[in-house]
C-alpha cells in the first residue's frame, strides 16, 4: 500500500460563519439596561450615606426583625461601654413593683418615640446605675455614655455637626470626682487639663433649701440615729444643729463660687450651644430635693421620678411622632403625661 493512501490528508476545517451584527436596537437597549442598573445602585449608596445615622437610629429601635419567616431578635448595643458592668450596688433609690410596673406600661404606650429617642447619659461611675441604664435601653432608648464634662460636651458638639441624630436629653450626676489629663499635643509641656471643671455661678446659681449631711459638724450622725430610733416622726434638724440657718447660707455662697461639676456642665453647655439646640438636662443626686437650679429641667434623687421625668421631657420634644399612634392591643385611654410623676 502506497505511503500516500496510509497517510491520506485531512479536509481543511470549514471555518464558522461569522456572527451577524446585533440589531442597533438591541445595543440601545442594554446599554440603557446597564445604565439604569448602575443609576439603581449609585442611588442606593447615595441613600444609605445620607441617611446613615437615621437608620442605625431606626434598627437600635427595633427590638425584632423577621426575613423570610425567620424571626431574628435584636439587641440595642448603642448604650453599651465595655467598662459598665452590673453592680450590687445603687446610687439611686429603689423603687417598688407597682412603680416599675407603671413605668413600663407608660413605655409601652409611648414606644415610637422611646425607639427614636437619644439620651446622653454623663456620671462618672455608670456601672453603679446600670440597672437605670438598662430599664431604658430595654425599652429601645438610644443611651450614650460620657464619664466627664469634656466628653459630654464634645459627644454634643459631635451631634451638631450634623454626623449623627442630636441628643433629645441629657441625664447627668451633680458631683463628679476630679479627673486630670494632659494634653498629648504637646508632650514637653504636659499641659494638664481638667475634665470635671467646677466654676463660679454666673448664668447657672444654684440655691440649698438645707445642706447635705456630709456637710455638718458630725456628718448628719445625730439625725440618723433620731431617724433610727423614730422612723415615722418627722425630725427637725434645728433641735440637733441650731446654727442651721447660717450653715445653709454659708453653704450657698461656697457653692455658687464653686459650682459642682455637674452644676457648671450645665453653664458650659449654655455658654457654648444656642438654647435652641440645647438639649435639657435632668440632674440627679442623693440630696438632689433640697436643691432649686435654673439650669435643668428636673432635679430629682427619686428613681421612679427620674424615669418619670425622662419619658415626660421625651414625649414633649417628639409629640408629633404620638399623634396617631395607638396599639392595637387595648382600648383604654393613653395615660396621661401630667401629674405628680413630673415633680422633681
């Protein structure tokens, strides 16, 4: 057999038809299918920036999501601070059933605005109120932390710059213990910086109806022990300490040439932000009754009345947001908003 026929030679391969063009139409529309998708896209990203602050505020609010029949429960993590830590111990008074009950049925009717709503919480030692702090976030408040004045000042000018939502509330302790820092700008002259300033009354004078116990001859020891030995007797201070009318007026005079730190918080922040974007204060102390201020809205050393004062200062600032709102769960009237629970 010849080499020739062993070894025949191949047919050259058919080459493909070429591909007819796409109609020009055609072309027109994808192109404009493209570009919506991309205008889709941009637009969604443009959305989420601006209203990025909004709508971290509206997921803190929201204590359950449910995708595709699947029921997902969240958590408000905007309050929490990785130095608050439970505590036995309180700073506040205790309150009983029927107050705590009152209070989350007063939350419940006013929950839209509760989930809205940012308080900024100044103390510097928040651990020992974490179960106030915890009753409200429970409640879907948006609680930030400040320990000092100059952070609480500067987390409220961080708000005005338009970042994120703007404070509703401030809640802050009167006494605050001196913390000192340097400046780390300049390491050679350490400036040291005082982050709980007090300061003499000048838009802010404080007055004491009578002066804590801390600050008589035996630290308020004998109208303990009276209290003690007659707990339904109302005790008059003037038969242990006499010269109480002059305490109380040279007790006044030092404080408003020395304002507490929470006191002078209060004249920083009128000093430095417009009162109308101002947030109020609530002041709380152990002997916060004896105290009349003009520089906050409450000043209260009850708990059940601190709570009170909060969801009331609350409901006023964000009253459109109540208008139509009722759950559908109950008929009865919405409580009303007014009353002994508004005293400080």
């Amino acid at each position: 057999m010849a080499a020739s026929d062993a070894n025949p030679e191949k047919p050259p391969p058919e080459k493909p038809a070429p591909e007819k063009p796409a109609p020009k139409a055609l072309l027109v529309l994808e192109g404009i299918k493209s570009a919506i998708l991309i205008a889709f896209w941009a637009a969604g990203l443009v959305f989420l920036i601006w209203n990025w602050s909004k709508l971290g505020d509206m997921v803190t609010g929201m204590s359950r999501l449910e995708l595709l029949g699947v029921k997902v429960e969240l958590t408000n993590k905007s309050y929490n601070d990785s130095s608050i830590t439970s505590s036995g111990e309180k700073r506040m008074g205790d309150w009983t059933d029927e107050q705590r009950k009152a209070a989350e049925v007063r939350a419940m009717w006013i929950r839209p605005i509760l989930a809205l709503s940012k308080i900024l919480w100044v103390d510097g030692g928040p651990e020992y109120l974490n179960n106030e702090i915890s009753f409200l976030t429970a409640q879907r408040v948006n609680v930030r932390i400040a320990r000092t004045t100059n952070d609480a000042i500067e987390k409220v000018k961080e708000t005005l710059k338009g970042k994120e939502n703007k404070f509703d509330l401030i809640v802050s302790s009167i006494t605050r213990e001196s913390v000192v820092l340097y400046d780390k700008k300049d390491d050679k002259k350490q400036k040291p910086i005082e982050q709980n300033p007090k300061g003499k009354a000048t838009e802010c004078p404080v007055h004491f109806f009578t002066i804590p116990n801390g600050a008589l001859p035996d630290k308020g020891e004998a109208l303990r022990k009276a209290k003690e030995e007659n707990p339904d007797i109302n005790i008059d201070p003037l038969k242990y300490y006499p010269d109480l009318p002059q305490r109380v007026s040279e007790y006044n005079v030092t404080a408003n040439e020395s304002l507490e730190a929470g006191f002078h918080f209060a004249q920083m922040l009128k000093r430095e932000i417009p009162d109308e974007k101002r947030p109020p204060i609530i002041f709380y102390s152990q002997y916060a009754n004896t105290i009349a201020t003009r520089c906050s809205d409450v000043v209260t050393s009850d708990m059940f009345t601190l709570i009170s004062s909060i969801f009331n200062t609350l409901e006023r600032r964000r009253a459109e947001d109540l208008d139509h709102y009722r759950p559908p769960w109950s008929d009865a009237p919405r409580p009303s908003t007014t009353g002994a629970a508004a005293a400080g």
